[in-house]
C-alpha cells in the first residue's frame, strides 16, 4: 500500500491494480500463459502488471527463440522510482527486449521508435492504466494506422533513392567489381532464429571478405527484433550493395531489393516456400540460385536453369583446418566414433505424431504399413531408398490397406517418409550396430538424452563455432550416415578439419562415377541434348546406363527426369554431388551393413597411418573444390555472363515490395 503526504497526515493512494487483479489480466491478454504478441502498457500503479507480463515465457508462432518485445510507458519519474522501491527489476530493466519510456515526453519517445527501431515488431496489444498518456483522440489503432502510414512513405522515399543510386549500375560495371584488384559490395540477409543458415551466411560472406570484396550482414542483434520490408530497404540505401545473397529466401520474400541489383538465393534446404510453381515464377532476369535442387525446381517449378548454379554448401576453409590439439582437448573428446546430428527423434516416434495429426483409421493403416515396409527392407539389408522406390511402396501401401487419398495428402505422406522418417530408419540403425559392437560411441546433438536405445551415448550439443573441429579431429573416427547421398556441409567441413569419416553406403554416392563416365563419353559424342544421347547411344552407353539401373534399383527412363539432364547438373557442378565421384577412397570407407562396418572398424580403428593416409587424401579434394572462395568465382562468372546476355532486354523485372 502506497500513500503521500506530511509529518502530520498521509494519504492512502487509490490502487486500480493490485496483484490479483493485474495476475487475472495478465491471463486475459495470455490465455495460454505464454507471451505470444507485443504489447504496450500506458502507465502503471505499483508493477505488479509489467512484472507478471515480463515473468511469462515466451513462445512466438512461427519463430522460435523470439521474444515479443514489451512497450512500457510512464510520464512519472518519481512514480517509477517509488515502484522500483517495490519490485526487483533488475533483469526486467536490463533486457533489451523491454521498451521503457519514462519521464516527460514518454509517449513521443515510444512513438518515435517504432520507426527509429525499424526491426523491432509493433505492439499488437494493449493496457491502458493511465488515460492521460494517450493524445487526445488517440487509441492503439489510429496511432498505429498513422505509424503505418508514415512507413509507407519512408519505403516510397527509399524506392526512390534506389533510381539515383543504381542510375549508373549495369553489367560492365558488375564485372569491373568482379576483376582482380577491384570489388564488390555484398549484402547478406540472414536470421538469428536459424543457426545453422546464419553460420553459413557469416561463412559464405567471410570469403567474399577474403577475395577482396567489401560485405554487411543483414540480421536481428537481438531477440526482440524481426526482419521487415523497411529494415532491408533502409540497410540497402545506406550500404548500396552490388549483390544482395539470401539462403533459402528469394527476392520477393526478403524485402524491397533494388530491381537493378543481382540477387542470389542459395537453395540449401527443401522447403517448401521453394519447392512451387509460384517462386519459380517469380525469378526475374536479375534472380540467381544455386545450391542443390536444380533439376527438380527447373523442370517441375519453372526456375531458369541457365542461372541456377548447382553447388554443395561451401567449406571455410580459415575455421575447418586441422591444428594441434590440447591435452584438455583430448581427454574431453577423444573416442572410437563421434556422430553429430540434431535428427534425434525416432522414426516410430514420428509415424505416431503424423497419425496423430491425421485422426483417421485409414490413415493410421496407411502409415504404418508403409513404416513396416521400410523397417523390413532396412533389417533385410536393403540398400538406402530412393524417392521412386519410396513410390512404388506408398502405391504398395495403398492397395494393401485399400486407402484412397487425395493428391495433396499423398504428396504430404510421401514428403514425410522420403525425408525425415526413412532418414530416422537408416541413420538410428547404424548407430543401433554400433552401440550394439561396444565401441566408444558419442553422439552430439539435440534429443538424444531421451532416445531409447542411444540415451547412453549422447553427449548434448557440439558448439559450432568452437567445438566442431575438436570433435572431428580428436575422434578416431566420424561417422556419416543420410540416405539421400553423404556429401553435406558436415562431411565436408569434418574432413577439411582433417577427420577421418566411414560413410553408410547409399545409391546418392554410388552412382557418381557412372554418370561422370557416360558424360565423358557425352563430350566424346558430341552430345548435347536428350535427343542426341538416344539417337548415339552405343554399346558403351548402354552398357554404362545398364549398371546405372543397377546401382539405382530401377530404370531410370522410366521417371519424368532426363538422363542428359541429369549428367549436365552434376556436371555442372564439377561431380562434387557424389561421394565416389568425388573420393576414390568412397569403396574402402563405406559400409553397407552391420558385417561392413564391424569389417571397417577393425581395419581403422587400430591403424592411425591409415586414417592420416585416407583422411588427408580426401581433405585435399575438399579444399580444392568445395572451398567458399572457389564456389564463389563460379557464382560470379555465372553472375557476369547471364547479366552481359540481358543488358540489352527492353525492360527490367519489378519485384513485388
């Protein structure tokens, strides 16, 4: 109880908001107990309202790890002060996640930030305690109706710099930034709710920085912050990028980039904001990918194939170096096998959430007969499946359970199984041979603690940045294991550390020597299109496409791909795609069952000289080929070469603000 007055007399202040009733609307703003919107507060009594909204956990849908920021406002500085005699503010005032305004002029300050702190979201909610605060014929929706208004006219005003800026921007200029001795400024948006992408853009920016080009990162500081149209508009008018690269977002996505500036997409994750007609319709003249994916997003989704850079995600070559390690270093990671991955959740474990989802007993049937299926062919020692065999067994399914499903739920269910379930299948077996061989297995990464079988053997999560080499290196041996084919970013970046890796056999590795010879015999032939490779086919291409068929398990004319398609992608890039393309060594250190791999650990686990022998072999074509420098140059010359080929088109793409 708060009160005023003298020696003589004290007057007890009226208390609108008491603990109870600012814990009951507290509740009503969050029914769920979580912090879910921004919100404003107009004033306060005695803190109890700020202090029970700051102390609810947070949980932003759709970004995990935001934490909606709070806007508290208050005219009294002494009020505040005798609040702060009453509550233990300490963190609460220190978080930059709280928006505190006090003092005269209050309100015209917060009013002022919400397009000072551009990336700082707007409140969605609001408390008034104190009336007065607001100006007069003013609430929540009018002030953020003129807020609104007045970024428009900012964007507006910006889009209109960007005719000034780039009035002299053109091809010739593009590739003078490219020459040796000369540079580029590159922009690189990015996100702090995804670790692993904004690692990679860092990564990818660091060796444009190393070629002699000048960079910004474009990303949230803090927690409370999320990216918008106006932030990326206002950063591009300061910084006046040559180059604006994204991961896995396209130009229409990211925000308002000039339409004269290239832009690259790095496709780095199937997602499905990617996989559609619609963002292949939306690549303009002066929009470029490259990544992985490009045969499926040119042929089924309409991306341009001619500015599509098929590339593997690149090594730092400056972060992922062998060096000596520590004494500490080695007590804490030394082992016989070390396997990092945050996919930790069994493949039972997600049939029964996509059961759940579905909520039907013909689905429940479908599910788990096709989940039956799978685990029968992996403890049978069947090879890793691939998307058209994964098909035939959902067609299989259907008519076995007799289910009837719509073509969007059929492509939901084959999604699900080509990815993360047959992933879990073929991955968790192979860690199961190994725990079951009694080998000092450690695995990192997220979950695994609560993992059934594994529990025994998780070790928490690898730190990126300065735990990943040490692991690579202290361990006898790393492990790689993904059905779809080994060659990712970890694999690359463990040997380039000078790890020594076994690699669970899969058909994505396998076939990269067959295809690299009946492209050899392609060049020979003089082939250059689909037409051509049937009409000249010869007995050696044909005997090349009959392995081809038996590596794949199925005839791969039969899909809708094209066989010179194909080999053009990986030749594309340079056959870096498949592990035995890529490594002759691919035979000596890959397993293709429990048999297998016992046989590789007793050939390597003994024999140090062996590992060095193999693992530096295999190094010295990752840094050679998988470098980001070396991805770079490739990127630039496409960059050039498709920009001299439209400098002369009669107009310019418009993306969409």
């Amino acid at each position: 109880m708060l009160g005023a007055g003298d020696e003589l007399s004290i007057k007890v202040l009226p208390q609108p908001l008491p603990p109870a009733n600012a814990l009951e609307l507290t509740n009503k703003l969050y029914p769920k107990g979580e912090c879910d919107q921004p919100l404003l507060v107009l004033g306060e009594d005695q803190g109890w309202l700020w202090d029970r909204v700051y102390r609810l956990p947070c949980n932003y849908p759709g970004v995990a790890g935001h934490r909606p920021p709070l806007y508290f406002v208050i005219n009294s500085l002494e009020h505040l002060w005798t609040i702060l005699h009453l509550q233990d503010w300490q963190k609460l005032l220190g978080d930059a996640r709280v928006r505190l305004f006090a003092g005269p002029g209050a309100f015209d300050q917060f009013r002022a930030s919400l397009l000072e702190e551009i990336k700082c979201p707007w409140p969605k909610l609001s408390i008034t305690v104190d009336q007065s605060l607001w100006p007069a014929g003013m609430n929540i929706d009018t002030l953020l109706a003129a807020t609104q208004r007045a970024g428009v006219e900012w964007l507006t005003d910006l889009e209109r710099q960007f005719d000034g800026i780039y009035k002299d921007f053109s091809p010739k200029t593009f590739a003078a930034g490219c020459r040796r001795g000369s540079s580029l400024k590159v922009l690189g948006i990015t996100s702090r709710y995804t670790t692993f992408l904004q690692y990679s853009m860092r990564d990818w920016l660091a060796a444009f920085e190393r070629m002699g080009h000048h960079t910004k990162l474009f990303i949230e500081k803090n927690d409370h912050e999320v990216s918008n149209n106006l932030a990326v508009a206002a950063t591009v008018a300061e910084f006046k990028p040559d180059l604006v690269l994204a991961i896995d977002h396209y130009r229409d996505e990211v925000g308002t980039v000039p339409d004269q500036v290239p832009m690259v997409m790095w496709v780095q994750d199937n997602l499905p904001n990617i996989f559609r007609p619609q963002a292949g319709a939306a690549q303009g003249p002066r929009d470029f990918c490259m990544g992985f994916g490009k045969l499926q997003l040119s042929q089924r989704h309409g991306y341009p194939r001619q500015r599509f850079l098929a590339a593997n995600i690149g090594v730092n070559t400056q972060r992922f170096t062998p060096t000596e390690l520590s004494a500490d270093e080695l007590r804490q990671f030394s082992c016989d096998v070390s396997y990092i991955s945050h996919a930790s959740v069994p493949a039972d474990v997600l049939v029964k959430r996509q059961v759940e989802k579905l909520g039907s007993p013909q689905g429940t049937r479908l599910f788990h007969d096709m989940y039956d299926r799978l685990v029968a062919h992996y403890e049978s020692g069947g090879p890793a499946l691939d998307e058209p065999i994964i098909k035939q067994m959902f067609a299989d399914s259907l008519i076995a359970t007799r289910s009837n499903v719509n073509e969007e739920t059929g492509a939901q269910i084959l999604s699900m199984f080509s990815q993360s379930i047959n992933n879990a299948v073929f991955r968790h077996q192979a860690l199961r041979w190994l725990s079951e061989l009694g080998v000092d297995l450690r695995i990192y990464g997220t979950g695994w603690e609560q993992h059934p079988q594994l529990a025994r053997h998780a070790r928490g999560v690898a730190d990126n940045q300065t735990q990943l080499r040490t692991i690579y290196q202290a361990s006898k041996i790393n492990l790689q294991v993904t059905a779809s084919g080994a060659v990712h970013q970890r694999l690359l970046d463990g040997l380039a550390a000078g790890g020594f890796f076994l690699i669970r056999y899969s058909i994505g590795d396998a076939i990269g020597r067959s295809y690299q010879q009946l492209w050899e015999w392609c060049q020979r032939k003089g082939v250059n299109s689909e037409a051509d490779f049937h009409a000249k086919a010869d007995n050696q291409a044909r005997q090349i496409m009959k392995d081809v068929n038996q590596i794949m398990g199925y005839d791969i004319g039969s899909t809708d791909l094209k066989i010179f398609d194909i080999l053009q992608m990986h030749a594309d890039n340079e056959f870096m795609t498949c592990a035995n393309s890529i490594w002759p060594e691919y035979d000596d250190i890959s397993f293709a069952n429990r048999e297998q791999l016992q046989s590789r650990l007793a050939t390597y686990l003994g024999n140090e000289d062996a590992r060095w022998r193999v693992a530096e072999s295999m190094r010295r074509r990752v840094i050679e080929k998988a470098s980001y420098e070396h991805i770079n140059n490739r990127l630039l010359d496409m960059i050039v070469r498709e920009m001299h080929s439209i400098s002369s088109a009669p107009t310019i793409y418009k993306a969409a603000a």
